[in-house]
C-alpha cells in the first residue's frame, strides 16, 4: 500500500494502491454522508461521471503544477485520479447496498 508514495515506483503497484486508498476511502466516507440521499439512477449514473471528471481536474492540475514549475505528483494523471476516484465511488456503492 505503500507504492503510491515510493520513488522510483512501480505503477502497476502504485495503481493497484491507489485502487485499495479508494476503496477504503469510499466505505468510510458512507460515515459521514449516507449514500441513500441520492435515488439509485443518480448513483449509477455518478459511478460513470464522477471518475471520468475527476481525473480531468487531476490531469489539469498536473499540467497548472507543472507550468509553475512545482513537482508533479502521480495522481495528477488521468488514470491514477481516475481510478482512485472509481474505486472510491464503487466502494460507496458496493458498501451502501
């Protein structure tokens, strides 16, 4: 689990961190915001867009930090913030069934 933070990392491991950290996250986030707010389409339909923008936003980010000339980070690339944060909005939906 520590892969994400190792330099020089492994991405396949570094990924497969990034998948657990979400996962983790997403069950103890259902803690403090209860899943059942939202009707079930809208919860489905989040499993969908919810990654897919916040791995735009990620792949943003990197590129803003990289312009300033600051250290990039490896989730500012769309696919590790995609996948932290699909793994984190199926962690919400698989707990909250």
């Amino acid at each position: 689990m520590a892969e994400p933070f190792r330099k020089p990392p492994n991405p396949w491991l570094a990924a497969l961190g990034y998948t657990i950290f979400g996962a983790i996250f997403g069950g103890l986030s259902l803690l403090v915001i209860s899943a059942h707010l939202t009707p079930a389409p809208w919860r489905i339909a989040k499993l969908v867009v919810i990654p897919v923008a916040v791995g735009a936003l990620m792949a943003l980010m990197g590129k803003w930090r990289a312009l300033r000339g600051e250290a990039i980070f490896r989730i500012d690339r769309f696919s590790y913030g995609y996948l932290f944060a699909l793994s984190l909005s199926l962690g919400r939906f698989t707990f909250a069934q």
